[in-house]
C-alpha cells in the first residue's frame, strides 16, 4: 500500500515519524510533505526516513512551483492566526472576506490534485495522514478539507494521526479559557474517517464531536518502546560538554499560549542554582519560546551554573544528560517516566494539572519548599527509588501501552483497514 502523509512542526515529527517508520518496515511505501518551515527539512529524524528505501520526503516548497507555492501560502496566511494577530490583523480579515471561499477554492482544488496525482495512481490503495487538524491550526482547514474530499474521490482513506499525548489532566490551561465543556477547537476531526489517540485523556476532548467508531485508542507511538529503542540510535550526538555535577536538572518549559506563573518559575530556578553542586538546563519549548519571559530574565544570565538549550539541543539530548527532569507539563517528559528517571511535576508553576501528577502523585510540587525538599534528598540520596513502581506501571498501562506492546503495529494495522475499507467502500 501507499502512503501520504502530511507533516506540520516538531510535534508532528516526533509522534508520526514513528508510524511512518513502522509502515515502510511492514513492506509499504510514502510520501513524506513537510508543510510547515522549511528548516524541518534539516530535522533528523527526517534525515532518517529520507534514506529509507520505500520513502520519498520532500518539503512542499521543493514539490510546488515557486509561482504556485507562493499563491498556496498567501492563502494560507489570509485564514490562519499569525497576521492576524498582528498590528495589521483587520487588513488581514478584510481582504479574506472579499477573497472568499469561492475564490480560494480553485487553487486549494488545483493544489491537492497535483499532491495526490504525484503520489498515487488510480490502481494503488492508499491513505492519506494528517496529524489532530483543530479550527486554530497553522494550516488553513479549507485547504486540508479540499485535500480530504478529494482523496475520498480517489477511494483514499484519511486519517488524523496525533501530535500529543495530553500532559494535562484539566482543561482550562491556557490564556482566555474560562468555562469547562465540549471545546469547538476539537471539532474539526469530523472530516476524517479516523481520528486516532494515544489514550482517554486525549479521546474525551473529541468524543463530544466524533461517533465512537470514528475514534481508535492505540497507545503513544512516541514513547512505544519499540520507537525508544530507535531513537536512542538515531539521535544526534550531544551538544553539552558531560558535566561533573553531582545533581543535573532539566526543566522543559511549556508554549507560550498556556498560562504560566513566571515570576515563581523564575524564583525556582534561582532556588536550585543556589544549591552547590546542581546544574540546571531550562529547554524553551520548540515553538514559541522565544515568547516567555524567563529565558531573557538577565539575573538568570549570570547564573554559573544555569543555561537555556539552543534549538539545536534535543530533548532527547537532555533526557540522557539529566538525573532529573522538572516538568511544566509536558509530554516530553513521557519517555523520563518509561526509563524510570525522575520526573517533578511542577503543577503549581502553571494553570494545569499534569497527567503525571494525577497517576503519581509522589511526583508533584506543590509549593517551593516541596521543591527545595526534593532537591536536597536527591542531592543527599541519589536519584534511585523514586517511583512507587505501581503508580509508574498504571501510567505507562494507560497513557502509552493501552492494548500492551506491539503499539506501532496497531498503527500500521488501522492505517491498513482505513485504505482498504474506502476503496471496498
């Protein structure tokens, strides 16, 4: 079978690289669109499927004409929110309305065309992946909705594959969000023929909006152990010197958009640093996070023994340097908790409440004497022991694993009965 599928940012990277890999393991081909920047073209785990035999990755830019790319992303620009909430935002609103719809659709029709003619005949049974397309995405959703219907009219089938993990517990996380209920941000999912998660948290934010069977539950293929075993192959070396610190810490950091308590963060990090024989890497999130306030706070500039990582530093990288890991709820922390490494949950740093705060409450912070509690015994003690180990097997039951192992085969086997119902449909 053949394959499309259709990559964003980083998030899409990390938790469809994994599904792409295992498809071409099981003997299937694709195509690999990168539609978001193109310095995702130099990511290495992209580098790792371009020399997959059965893998053809290309970003859009190199697939379109420059007269047709250029047209395509100007429309993109008209519909989606980054002018828009700029200074010249109205302008941006007035010349969408009176470029309308039926005007866009010509070239939304002519661009999906070309897509799908370059990568299927009318013989080959195929699928067509995007990952969770929500109502704010940085992709246009008319452009993603004129890609489905015509896939469904080649016999396609299509499917959202997810960007996530739901680190958060709650729903009201972010900046503006002020009632509890189904969130219309989700509804979006409705135009595929699957929309698929890695577990309940992440189910329920769509099952107001979804028939039941158009939802698959399958575990994270992210932080599958199988995908973890490749990855640590796969990854670039690191770009820190190894450090003789007794204790080293990463914090990652969430996007800008969720509502954080910087000032306390900011007085955490000062807590730490004050601690002899602590080293502390603060990672900004891969998106927006030369928006947040801390990593331009100059007081933690003259820190010895604090620094910001670069884009260029993984946070695979940093998962390997740390003992610890501090978490502002993130999923990237996900792969910490499945090798045992010591995660705090920093939940009273921002409006959430982590997932793994809620499956292990022994990780939490709830105050910053909890903070400089655990620093201190972590110092004095060593890092070992730190799970109560039947609360980190609950997590990893039903957060990763779901069905148990094989989860990058249930993948596979969905995307595989998704292409083969359209076409017999």
């Amino acid at each position: 079978m053949k394959a499309l599928f259709f990559l964003r940012h980083y998030n899409d990277i990390d938790h469809i690289t994994p599904v792409i890999s295992k498809w071409v393991d099981s003997g299937h081909s694709c195509d690999v669109v990168l539609i978001g920047a193109q310095r995702f073209r130099r990511d290495f785990r992209i580098a790792y499927l371009s020399q997959l035999s059965g893998v053809r990755a290309a970003h859009i830019r190199e697939i379109f004409s420059s007269f047709q790319f250029f047209k395509w992303r100007l429309q993109m620009l008209l519909l989606t929110g980054n002018l828009r909430r700029l200074f010249i935002g109205p302008f941006v609103r007035f010349l969408a309305n009176i470029y309308d719809a039926k005007r866009r659709a010509p070239l939304w029709r002519a661009t999906a065309e070309y897509l799908l003619t370059r990568s299927f005949t009318d013989a080959d049974q195929g699928i067509v992946a995007f990952d969770w397309i929500e109502r704010n995405s940085v992709i246009a959703v008319e452009w993603v909705e004129a890609v489905v219907t015509m896939a469904r009219e080649r016999g396609l089938g299509v499917v959202s594959l997810p960007h996530g993990d739901s680190p958060h517990a709650n729903q009201l996380i972010r900046r503006g969000e002020w009632k509890v209920g189904p969130d219309p941000l989700f509804s979006t999912a409705r135009i595929f023929d699957k929309l698929v998660v890695p577990n309940e948290l992440c189910a329920k934010r769509f099952r107001p909006f979804l028939a039941e069977r158009s939802i698959a539950i399958l575990g994270s293929a992210r932080y599958s152990e199988e995908w973890l075993i490749k990855l640590n192959q796969l990854m670039p070396p690191l770009p820190l010197t190894r450090s003789e610190s007794r204790l080293k810490i990463v914090m990652f950091l969430r996007k800008a958009n969720f509502t954080t308590f910087w000032e306390e963060v900011n007085e955490v990090v000062h807590l730490i640093a004050a601690f002899p024989g602590t080293e502390l890497v603060i990672k900004p999130h891969t998106r927006s996070g030369w928006k947040q306030s801390l990593t331009k706070d100059r007081s933690l500039k003259r820190l010895p023994n604090v620094s910001v990582a670069g884009d260029d530093v993984h946070s695979i990288n940093l998962m390997n340097w740390a003992d610890i890991c501090i978490d502002l709820a993130t999923s990237v922390v996900f792969e910490a908790v499945r090798v045992g490494k010591p995660v705090l949950a920093a939940d009273y740093l921002h409006a959430g409440r982590s997932a793994i705060a809620v499956y292990m409450p022994e990780t939490e912070l709830r105050c910053r004497d909890d903070v400089y509690e655990k620093i201190e015994k972590f110092l004095a003690e060593g890092c070992h022991d730190f799970y109560i180990e039947a609360h980190r097997q609950r997590f990893l039951k039903e957060m990763l694993d779901i069905s148990g192992p094989g989860v990058l085969s249930r993948y596979v086997t969905l995307l595989e009965t998704a292409a083969r119902e359209r076409r017999e449909g």
